[in-house]
C-alpha cells in the first residue's frame, strides 16, 4: 500500500492498494476509485466494537458503518478529496499512542485503526463545548489520514503546559494531552465577546494541531449572506 497527497490548496489523497489491502473510512467520504476495488458496508466487527462500536462512532461524529475498500484483480486506487481548503496528513496510531481529532477530521485508515468517540474528564465540554462540538479518537494499530481546515499550526506542548483555544480550532491532538471546555467568564465576555460561550484547555504532554479555517466559524460567517430576503411587490 502507498498513499500520496496530491494538489495545495484542495488536497487529494490517493492510496495505491495492492491485491488484497484494505482500507477503511467513515461512510460517504470516498472520493473517486478504480474499478477494481471493491467496497463494501460494515459494523467494524469485534475489532471495532460491533453495533455499540457504531453508535459510539456517531456519538463522536463519524458514522455508524464503516467503508471498507479492497483491490481485487490488480493493484486499485481510491482517492478522497478534502472538503476545504486545506491539509491531509497522516498519523501514526498504536496502543498507548493514539490521537484525538476533530468530529470531521478523520478521512480514512489502513485496518488496524479503529475510530471511536473520545472519551475525556470533560464529557459535558466536549460535546456542547463548540456549539455542538466533538472528538473522534483514533486507536488500534496503522496510519490514519486526517483533514485540517486552513493552515495547520503545529505545537509541541510541554508537561504542564497549557493552551487557550477557540474550540473549533483544535484540530487534532495526542491522547497524552487533556482537553477540557470551560465557560468564558463574565456576563460581557460571554454575550457581547462574539467568540461564543466556550474556551478549550489544551494541556501538555504532547502534540497538538491547530487549524485556521474550521468548518463551523466558515459555516457562521457565510451564513449571513445565504440568507435569502424577500420583499413585496
């Protein structure tokens, strides 16, 4: 198996499968593939936590079946497209060294990767955190590919040391960093501030990765001009 990303501003990742590799992926992420690959609808197995499996995988973003996708007859080619403008990049994932990432961010993994929903010291934090915010966490064994909106800003946080951060712009990050989602103070701060109600803590030991453009400040700042107005006659 080989994986190359392609393109700069709208990346591609294209992953060469020899006969017989799989691949798998959330539900509907896939972009375009060669004939020769088969895909095929799963509940992840016992390996990935069967139907209970599913629904945590939801809880956390991602879907409840998993896309697997196999070369058969020849080396095959599936590809999947970023959705903003931005980064793929991969990680590696093993026991004791997984990561958790934005609920969209995760593209695709080789087998051994099993996504699930993050479980953190701040459940409440993590899933209201953002309006809605929520973490997919990545373990198993392989590489999984993940997509950062806008620019991807790299940290390397000391033990100890702690980051305040939009929570959409937490992009993706070590399971030896705490995460955690507090009200910003004060009445003012949080109703005239216009960043909303909620900071993420981001504490070290570990990597962290920030994204500049998330999907949901996009989706906020076009909404106004999506908005239709209709006038009499």
């Amino acid at each position: 198996m080989q994986a190359e990303v392609k393109g700069t501003t709208m990346p591609v990742l294209e992953v060469s499968l020899n006969p017989g590799d799989s691949i798998i992926s959330n539900r509907g992420e896939f972009s375009w593939m060669t004939s020769n690959v088969n895909m095929s609808q799963t509940g992840g197995g016992s390996a990935h936590g069967g139907l209970l499996g599913g629904v945590k995988r939801a809880l956390g973003g991602g879907s409840i079946l998993i896309t697997r996708f196999t070369a058969a007859q020849g080396q095959g080619v599936v590809a999947f497209a970023a959705k903003l403008p931005g980064h793929i990049a991969p990680v590696e994932v093993s026991p004791g060294h997984e990561w958790l990432v934005h609920h969209d961010g995760w593209v695709c993994g080789t087998e051994g990767v099993i996504p699930a929903a993050a479980l953190t010291t701040s459940f409440k934090g993590t899933l209201f955190g953002s309006e809605g915010y929520t973490l997919q966490k990545l373990e198993g064994q392989g590489t999984a590919w993940i997509e950062l909106g806008g620019e991807l800003i790299s940290y390397d946080l000391n033990d100890g040391q702690e980051l305040l951060v939009h929570p959409g712009h937490v992009a993706a990050f070590e399971s030896t960093v705490t995460y955690t989602a507090h009200r910003l103070p004060g009445i003012v701060n949080r109703w005239a501030g216009g960043d909303g109600h909620w900071v993420a803590s981001v504490t070290g030991p570990g990597k962290l990765w920030l994204q500049t453009m998330p999907v949901s400040i996009l989706a906020s700042d076009v909404q106004p001009y999506l908005t239709i107005q209709h006038t009499g006659k």
